[in-house]
C-alpha cells in the first residue's frame, strides 16, 4: 500500500520534469537587474509539441550544418542550423519519447512502445525500426557503426547501425521507486558511460559489450524509498582525464578515467544535466541554484539561488555566459564569472526543460510547447 501511495505522490511531483523539492518550492519571482547583453532572435520555428503529462524530454540536435528536432506524436523535423529553413519532416506514427539521437547518417528516435526507429539524416526516410525491450526516455547514441541504447527497464544495448540488429545487452536491476527519466549514455575512445538509477555509472567497451568498471556515487539512504532515491538521470560529461557524474540526493564526483580514482566528491542532488568549459563545471540543484565549481579541486566558486523554484534546465555554456531556461519559458543569460543575470529572453510561455544547444556562436532553446528559436548574444 505504501509503494503505491508513494509512487502516486512522486508521479504528481515528478511528472513535470523536476525534482520533488523543486517542484515543492515556491518559484522566485523575477526580479530586476542591469541588463548588460542584449539577445537577438535569428529565427524561429514551431515543430510540433511535447507531452508534459509524460515529462517528455525531447532535445534537439545539431550534426554538421542540420538541426534535427521532434515532437511526442512522432514528428521528426530537420532545419538549416544558419537559417532555419526546413529540410525534411517525418512522421513516423508512435509516440516519441526518448530524441534526438545522431550518427553513422542516422536520425534515432525512441518511442513510447520500446521501438528505435533509425532515419536517414540527409532525407528523413526510414531505415529501420528495432525492438528494444521497454520505453526510451532518452536519445540513443551511435559511434563506428553501432548505436547504444539506454531503456527505462535498466537495460543498455548495442545495435548494428545499419540495420538495427542486437549486438549486445548489459542489464542492471532498478530500484522500484525512480524518477522519471533515464541519463544519456556518452561515448569515448570506444567506451560507452552511462549512470543508472540505483547511484552507479559504469562503463562498456562499445565494440562488444564488455563491462569494464562500475563505480557507485551515491548510497540510498532514509526511511522510505522517495528518500532513498539516488537517480543518475544527468549525462555524465568528461573534461580531459576527468570524467564527471551527479545524482539525485547523492554526490557530485570527479573520477579520473585513468585509473578509476576519486579525485573529489561532494554532497550535491540534481535530476537535470551539467555543462563545462575549460576551467569550470556548471550545474542546476534539485531547488533550481544554479552553481559553479573548480574541476581540478571542487571548490565552490558561486551560486545562483534568484531563479530558486523555477524548475530550470541543465545550463549551457556559451563564450562567457551560461544561459538555463525555466518553467514560464525565460531564457535566463548569467555571467560565467559570478553568476550574476546580464540577460532574459522569453521564448514563449510554455516550459523549458531541455538544455539549450550552442553551435557556432548561436544558442538554439526549445519549449514543450515545440517553439524553437536560434538566439545570438550581443
């Protein structure tokens, strides 16, 4: 009976994308600053919409000059990153859940029903459709011919890039009690880096599916399962021989990828993404901060706690800016060097919950309402 009333109570609060105490948290109003950049909209396009009751995360994706995007009733559209004229649309009838995916020339989407659907990158056509197991709520990931996949069910699996067959599967048992949401595997020097929700990531050897290591980063802890919740949904990200990892009410680490050691840990809970430059990593807390620290030490450098509430995206970085948006469709540009806000641009009124792209100088945000927009910093 507890089980179902706890997994009743986290759907309310999880459903929309945050983390239970974020959602609980009132949202900071929006407060006035010195505006010190000025935003300017290259152009714009409407690609659909995206389901909010299922907490779809749907992020664009640019490969080469392409911008490719869907929406949750399965229409997948690519642009021109430069001006955003349309390319191809594709309607691949099921509902979207997990995108966008890119490599080896293929789109890759997954859907609600466990299918890959694999199309071609320079004209929208399907190539195949594989079966995966369970529901897709993040982008597949391809590299030298094979895509690798991360399923709601804590599987990952390998598949041919030509024609979808299963190569390998890795299975790990999953919590009865998670998050919404799965992290997205990333792929280096052959090596394929995910986090599951139990606090672990591990590694695999992309080729042929061997485990390589395993390393917790959280424990759970508590009395009840919402307490003992230690969801790896964010993407790892790696800066030189360091890889970096986050969890919901767990730690944040650097782990140096050389020899597996911990170079530092700290106390950290985030459900949402991170972003890094040469010097820094940045990242949105499960209250909605928005915080910096050094890579080599962990030193806390700043925090951001005015957008406190405001369910924001995993940050992008951008020259000397950060840009996050949050639940009422604000574009939020903070100065790298201290946080503070330069900048605010409104896309629309609707949500934003995935992390904006930066190519080429351009910042490309997105709305659950399929608003999407290429944005200049001045």
């Amino acid at each position: 009976m507890y089980n179902r009333i706890a997994s009743l109570a986290l759907a309310v609060l999880l459903l929309s994308g945050c983390g239970a105490k974020s959602n609980a948290i009132k949202p900071e109003p929006l407060t006035s600053f010195e505006y010190k950049a000025r935003i300017e909209k290259i152009w714009s396009r409407d690609f659909g919409s995206i389901d909010i009751k299922r907490s779809a995360r749907l992020s664009p994706y640019i490969k080469n000059t392409s911008l490719f995007v869907a929406d949750s009733k399965g229409k997948v559209s690519a642009y021109h990153a430069e001006n955003g004229k349309k390319i191809w649309r594709m309607h691949i009838k099921q509902a979207i859940s997990g995108a966008i995916g890119v490599g080896d020339g293929n789109v890759y989407v997954g859907t609600r029903k466990g299918d890959l659907v694999a199309l071609d990158a320079e004209t929208g056509k399907l190539r195949w459709q594989q079966q995966v197991g369970s529901e897709m709520l993040s982008p597949a990931v391809s590299d030298t011919g094979i895509v690798v996949v991360q399923s709601s069910d804590g599987k990952i699996l390998g598949l041919s890039a030509e024609d979808g067959k299963q190569l390998w599967t890795v299975q790990r048992n999953e919590p009865s009690l998670t998050l919404r949401g799965t992290s997205t595997p990333i792929i280096f020097q052959g090596i394929a880096i995910t986090g599951f929700a139990n606090g672990s990531i591990i590694a695999i050897r992309v080729a042929d599916g061997q485990e390589l290591w395993e390393i917790p980063i959280a424990y759970p802890k508590g009395k009840n399962e919402i307490e003992r919740l230690v969801d790896i949904d964010a993407q790892v990200a790696i800066a030189g021989d360091l890889l970096f990892a986050a969890s919901y009410q767990g730690k944040l680490v650097a782990i140096n990828i050389r020899n597996g050691r911990k170079e530092w840990s700290k106390d950290f809970s985030t459900y949402s993404g991170m972003d890094l430059d040469d010097r820094n990593i940045y990242l949105t807390d499960e209250e909605g901060n928005v915080v910096a620290f050094d890579q080599r030490t962990g030193a806390s450098l700043w925090k951001q706690d005015k957008l406190k509430g405001r369910r924001l995206s995993p940050p992008a970085s951008l020259s000397s800016y950060l840009a996050v948006g949050d639940l009422e469709g604000y574009v939020h540009i903070l100065s790298k060097d201290d946080g503070s806000q330069v900048s605010r641009y409104r896309l629309g009124s609707d949500p934003i919950n995935v992390k904006p792209i930066v190519w080429a100088g351009t910042l490309y945000v997105s709305n659950l309402d399929g608003d999407l927009a290429a944005l200049r910093i001045q």
